[in-house]
C-alpha cells in the first residue's frame, strides 16, 4: 500500500449510437444473435473526424473535472490503447495537447484490453518514487477503425470510447490501490486475437496504405480463455492484498467483452453475478475503455463509496490479464 488514491474518473465517449438492429443492415446477423450470445444491445463509433487521443482527452477533462485538479499538476499520462490516431507521435502526447498538461511525462502502453489494469499498475509503480504525485491513466480505442465491417465474428463486438482516472498520491496508506497482478502468455497458439496485417507484413517500399487493418479473431478460444483469465485475475490481486478477501470486495468492475463470461467467472468464483458491474450493454467491448469507463460509470451512479473495496479485472489479446484491488 503506498497511499496512491483514483481520486477523480471520467468517459468520453462518440455521439453516434448504433443499435443492433443497425449492425443487422450491415451483415447477416440479428439482435437476437447478438444479445443472447454477448449482452451487447448497442454500442458507439466514432464519426469520421473522431479519434482515440479525442475520446482520451475528453475523458481526462472529466476526471479533472471530479478530481478538481488542473492540467498542469498531472506529472505523468499513460494511454492505453491499441488503436493509436498515429504510430507516432504517442496518443498520449496527443492528449497533453489538447488538454494542456505541460508538466507531464508520457507513453502509450498496449497490452489490448488488459491496458488499463496495466496502466494502473506502472503509475502506481512509479508514484511517488519517481517524482510522480499526480498520474492520469486512460483506457481509449477506436476499434471501429480496426474492424472488417464485413466480419460479423468480429464487427458485432467491439466499439469506440474512453475512460480515464486520476491517481494521486496523498500518503493516506488506508485507502489506495492495495494490489496489482499483471499476466501474459505470448506462447498461446496460433493467432487468437490480432490485429492484420502487422507492420511486418506491409512492403518497406511502402505499401503502407493499400492494406485495411482487421481485428482477427477465434472467438471460442478467446472465449475460454477469458473464463479462465477474469477470476485468475481478481484471485491473483487478492493473493497480493494483506489479507482481503473476496467476501470483502464490494464490487468487481471487469472487462466488458461478453455476458456469458462475466456469468462463467461468476460460477468459478462462486459469487452471485449481482456482485459485478455490467454495462457492456450500452457501449459494447472497447478494449481497453471497457474497465475506466465501466468504472467511471459505477462511480458516478454512486455504487463505490469511500472505504470501499473494489477489484478490477481485465484480459485480452498477447494473450495478457490483469487485477487490481483498490480501497475507496
Ligand atoms: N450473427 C449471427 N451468427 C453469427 C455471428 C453473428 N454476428 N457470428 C458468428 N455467427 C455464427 C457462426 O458463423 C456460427 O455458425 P455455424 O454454426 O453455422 O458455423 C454460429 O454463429 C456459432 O458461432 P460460434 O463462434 O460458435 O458462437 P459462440 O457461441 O462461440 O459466440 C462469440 C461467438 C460471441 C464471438 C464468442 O465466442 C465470444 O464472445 N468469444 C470471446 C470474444 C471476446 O471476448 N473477444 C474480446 C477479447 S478482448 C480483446 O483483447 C480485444
């Protein structure tokens, strides 16, 4: 416990709602498919002069917001993303412009949807040791960039938006981030969930802009990986507390991919489903957002309340995992 505090959350999120009866239009599918199979009913996408460092910033300017802090104190961003405006400069160097934070340091971490329990971890890391007092993490994507629309594996589940958190270091050791536990497995066979092509497979003479990027995926391998991955991911964080158990975690804020997991990690962990905040209905999977802005939602609704202790629990593509415990 090192006395750093989420003392201000926020979401940025697209106007644009599109329902599952709009994804219909687009490829063979139904709402029934989709709602019974992942509890997605709709989601956002971007329009097309929205990005990634826009929905960050807007989701940061919230958290300020709430955590009543100017741009100028925040020491360090950490974006999250997988689906960068640009491979350089970082989508967090776009968000410190547009947000003012002149004092900040900033890098992009990518560890697909477990980025933001990640980016947690390394602030959490580096406060206050580093000279860091004052981090803002965000979990942003615009995946809709990264879908092939004509893929109805794939282009029914994901979405664009941000969430972000304020995390500062008040030397209050009662309240804070308790735990983190970061996983990864790079040897999972084959190619479960990528992003195609790679910047390995464009022509150095520079092809670069004929290829659309896709998210590729198998579905049912992802699936049981993620039945195994969520409660690894909270029992791990546990594992790394003085003592807290899972009867003491009031709420646990996981990734939102899919109803059916959130059930499944519910049955292993033995806990009713009550127990976990969903809201994957309204915004879909966007990866990395998933955690902040479900966490910023629960938050702003009143369900965590000082003394609380709430777990976050994410997984992903590499494959990665992540879990944190965190006492309001
Ligand atoms: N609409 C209608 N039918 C569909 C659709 C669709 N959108 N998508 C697939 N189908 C069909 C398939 O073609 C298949 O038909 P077939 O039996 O004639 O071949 C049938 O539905 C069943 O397909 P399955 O893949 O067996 O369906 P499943 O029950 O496994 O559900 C799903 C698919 C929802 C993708 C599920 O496997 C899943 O949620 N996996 C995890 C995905 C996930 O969480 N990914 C994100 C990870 S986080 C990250 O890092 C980005």
């Amino acid at each position: 416990m090192k006395g750093n505090r989420i003392i201000g959350t926020g979401m940025g999120l697209p106007a644009r709602v599109v329902t599952n009866e709009d994804i219909a239009k687009i490829v063979d599918t139904t709402d029934e498919w989709i709602t019974s199979r992942t509890g997605i009913k709709e989601r956002r996408i971007a329009e097309d002069h929205e990005t990634t460092s826009d929905f960050g910033a807007t989701a940061a300017k919230n958290a300020m917001e709430m955590a009543r802090i100017g741009p100028e104190e925040i020491d360090l961003i950490i974006v999250a993303t997988l689906s960068p405006d640009r491979l350089l400069p970082s989508t967090s160097c776009l968000v410190q412009g547009k947000i003012g934070a002149k004092n900040a340091a900033c890098f992009d971490l990518e560890a697909a949807c477990s980025g933001f329990v990640y980016g947690l971890a390394v602030a959490n890391g580096m406060m206050p040791d580093m000279g860091v007092k004052t981090a803002l993490i965000i979990g942003a994507e615009t995946l809709s960039r990264v879908l092939d629309w004509t893929d109805r594996n794939t282009c029914v589940l994901f979405a664009d938006g941000a969430g972000a958190a304020i995390l500062r270091h008040d030397g209050n050791r009662d309240r804070g981030i308790l735990s983190t536990y970061l996983k990864a497995d790079g040897s999972a066979p084959p190619p479960w969930l990528t992003v195609e092509p790679g910047v390995a497979d464009l022509n150095p003479l520079g092809d670069y802009g004929s290829k659309d990027f896709a998210i590729r995926m198998v579905g049912k391998e992802v699936f049981k990986f993620g039945v195994r991955a969520l409660p690894d991911a909270v029992n791990g964080a546990l594992g790394r507390t003085d003592g807290v158990s899972l009867e003491d975690v009031k709420l646990i804020i996981p990734h939102q991919a899919n109803l059916r997991i959130i059930d499944a990690a519910a049955k292993s962990l033995d806990i009713p489903k009550e127990r976990f905040f969903i809201n994957l209905q309204k915004y879909g999977n966007t990866s990395a957002g998933t955690i902040p802005i479900a966490l910023d939602d629960a938050n702003r609704q009143g369900l965590i309340e000082k003394g609380d202790i709430i777990a976050m629990a994410g997984f992903g593509a590499g494959l990665t995992w992540a879990g944190t415990i965190v006492r309001w």
